[in-house]
C-alpha cells in the first residue's frame, strides 16, 4: 500500500491504516524525540503526543512534503515544548540588531565520534542545542528553524554561528582540534 493511500485512509479515521502509518514511524521518530529529550520514557511520551497531534490534524497534510517530514516537524515542535515546560524562565534577548557572516565549516577532527560531537551538542545552552539540533542533524534550514522556535531567521544563524563555536570549543577542550 503506497503512502499516500494510507495517509487518505487515516484521513477517513481507518484505524488500521493509522496503525500501519505508526508503525512504519514510530522508530525514527522516537530517534527524533530522543535526540532532543535524552530520557527513553519522555521521548514515548513526546512520540505518543505527536502521533495523536498527526491523527487529529491529518486533514492539514496537504502532500507538499513526504509525509515522514510533515510528522518529524510536529515531533521536533513536541519535543521543543515538552522541554520548554520542563524549563525554568529563561532571558529573552533581542539578537536582531546583529549581522551575521555565514559560516558553513563544520569540519573536526576526523578521530572524533558522532557520538562525542551530539556530547558536545549536549552540553550547549539549549538556546544554541535546539539550534544546532536542528540544523545539523535533523536537517532544517534556517527559515524552517526560525519557524518552529519562533525567532528571526538572524537571530536562527546568531545561535547556530555561536552554538558551532560553543562546540568547537567543547570539543577542543576534550582534545579534539577542529578546523577554522
């Protein structure tokens, strides 16, 4: 059964169709969740809330991307909400005023792990984490980013100009020499 067949399936409430959906997911989408939340029973949570979100506003998928980037979108603004409850008050600063030079190196030594640098991800603010999250390894540009985290685009390549150079620096710090 093709994709779109069992997205307009879901759409009239067929109840296998959308346990089939979830099940064809659900994996990646707790990968999802679980970058960002780090903590097993939250990133179900998070999943679980995301799926009925998916179901209860199906009729909103309108085909114009796959239908795995439409749900990781609600996933990812699920996550960014649950984390953000969890939160105590943070500062709002006004990044607008800045220009911002585009930077696209994000070289590093070749010795250091994908699982040292989302480490190093980890131990950002998470002003400058949702960001890098986001951008590196999710995949979104900054438009998209600023979107979902309710910011300025300037204000999206501030964070991930200064979220790179926070990692650098973390990953520096454990030995690793990056390049630029």
């Amino acid at each position: 059964m093709f994709q779109i067949d069992l997205v307009e399936k879901c759409k009239a409430n067929n109840r296998k169709a959308q346990l089939k959906l979830y099940k064809q997911y659900c994996d990646g989408m707790y990968c999802v969740a679980m970058r960002f939340v780090k903590n097993a029973d939250d990133a179900e949570d998070v999943l679980q809330e995301s799926f009925v979100k998916a179901f209860q506003k199906i009729e909103q998928f309108k085909g114009e991307v796959t239908f795995g980037a439409w749900l990781k979108r609600i996933v990812v603004n699920k996550s960014i909400d649950f984390l953000k409850t969890k939160q105590e008050k943070l500062v709002a600063l006004d990044e607008g005023y800045m220009h911002i030079v585009e930077d696209e190196d994000w070289t590093v030594d070749s010795k250091v792990t994908i699982e040292e640098i989302r480490s190093a991800i980890n131990c950002l603010s998470e002003k400058y984490k949702y960001v890098v999250l986001m951008y590196l390894l999710e995949g979104y540009d900054h438009n998209e980013i600023s979107e979902v985290l309710c910011i300025t685009p300037t204000a999206c390549r501030t964070r991930l100009l200064r979220g790179k150079g926070h990692l650098k620096e973390i990953l520096k710090g454990k030995g690793y020499g990056t390049g630029s």
